[in-house]
C-alpha cells in the first residue's frame, strides 16, 4: 500500500464499491491523470470483481499496479488498501478537494446513511461529510427500493450529491463511450473541473470536445463504421 506524498489540499479521492459502472471509475481517474491532478484511490475486493467483470482488468488489492489507471496523463494515482485505516485520508486533518464513490454500491450508501465507517472508504466518506467537503456518491441500482430512496434523502441532508449513473442522450451519443464521458463531465463539474467530455445543452452540436475525449473513439469508427452508418 501507498502512503507517499504530503497532504495537498487539491488532491481527490476516488473509492470504487462493487456496484455495476467500472468503467466510469477507470475513466474518472485517467481524465483527472490527463489533468495532472492526484488522486487517492481505494477499492473494495467486489470493486476488483466488477472490473474484471466488465472491463477484463486484472487489479489485485496487494499489491497494487496503479498503471491501467495513470497510463494518459502526467498525474498520479496513490493508492490505500480498503482495510488501511492509517492513510491519510481517513483523518479530516488531511486536506482534500473532494471525494467521489463510483461506482457507489447500495450497502456502501446505506453504511454511509448511517454513519458506520467499517472500513476506510466509508470512514474517508464519513470524514468529507464531517469536514463539509466534497462528497459524490454515485449508485446504479435499477429498480430503487423505499431503503435505497431514504438512504439517498439522508446522504443528501448530510451534504453529500447523490449523482446516480444516467447519462442523457440530448447530446446524441454515438458510442458507449459517449455516455460514459457524458456521465464523468458531470462528476468533474461537481468537483469544480473545467471540462469538455461532452457537448453542453446549448452549444453547438459536437463543438465542445477537446483532448480528453475517448482514446479509442477514432480506431472505433475507423474499425467499425457500420455502427455509424446513418449518424
């Protein structure tokens, strides 16, 4: 585990839980990595089955290969194991510009609703709500139980932004990278982040992308341009 690096007040925190929406995690960080920001990560062992799941990306708990992550950009990744409850971000003495839990699974929403902090990703969230930070949670779950909707009401009341996993469609997306890029601009408007991952309502249609666009939308196209035949 990682513990480097002095408290900076601009660094983030990333967790992933086990809920369904990998890759908007992976893509989270490389665009924040392409920023040249830091970024504390953490991740649960049902967060490391997701992305094998879903992304076909091998991440071991310890120890840790930060690599698929910082791959595009001149940031870095510093990583805590879930269970490490001496890092540095489980203390409000260390200063952040905010927290985001994505994928946020239903049991790490409800343990946060409730104020229990059994491990380091709950107690880093319980620390940004103390310290009236920054905290985005953001759920995929279809279809929300009573318990998941007054989980959401509490968090909230709290002071955290309940940011669930529904990308819109008015900015026409072409690919499932659209809809993911759609989903992380909004985090990162959250979190203060001037960016362009994807055409603002108002703007000129597909005018406002800029270098952080998806890596591999032209070699998509350029592969298989029968899945953009008509667009």
């Amino acid at each position: 585990m990682n513990r480097s690096g002095s408290a900076n007040p601009a660094d983030l925190v990333v967790a992933m839980t086990g809920g369904s929406g990998a890759p908007y995690a992976v893509r989270l960080v490389r665009v924040l990595c392409r920023m040249g920001r830091t970024v504390q990560v953490s991740l649960t062992p049902s967060a490391a089955q997701v992305l094998r799941d879903e992304m076909d990306l091998e991440v071991a708990l310890e120890p840790f290969d930060p690599a698929p992550f910082q791959e595009h950009g001149p940031g870095r990744v510093i990583y805590h194991h879930y269970q490490d409850l001496h890092a540095g971000i489980a203390s409000g003495s260390f200063p952040t510009a905010g927290m985001v839990i994505v994928p946020c699974s239903m049991s790490t929403l409800g343990a946060i609703a409730g104020g229990i902090t059994t491990n380091l990703i709950t107690r880093a969230a319980d620390v940004h709500l103390k310290e009236r930070r920054k905290l985005i949670l953001v759920p995929r779950e279809t279809p929300l139980s009573l318990i998941h909707l007054q989980n959401m009401v509490r968090v909230t009341r709290a002071g955290a932004v309940v940011l669930p996993a529904m990308p819109g469609w008015y900015h026409r997306p072409r690919r499932i990278e659209d809809l993911i890029d759609f989903l992380v601009g909004r985090i990162c408007d959250q979190l203060g982040i001037a960016n362009a991952l994807a055409p603002r309502w108002g703007d000129e249609f597909a005018t406002t992308l800029d270098q952080t666009q998806w890596d591999a939308a032209a070699d998509l196209e350029a592969t298989h341009p029968e899945l953009f035949e008509g667009t």
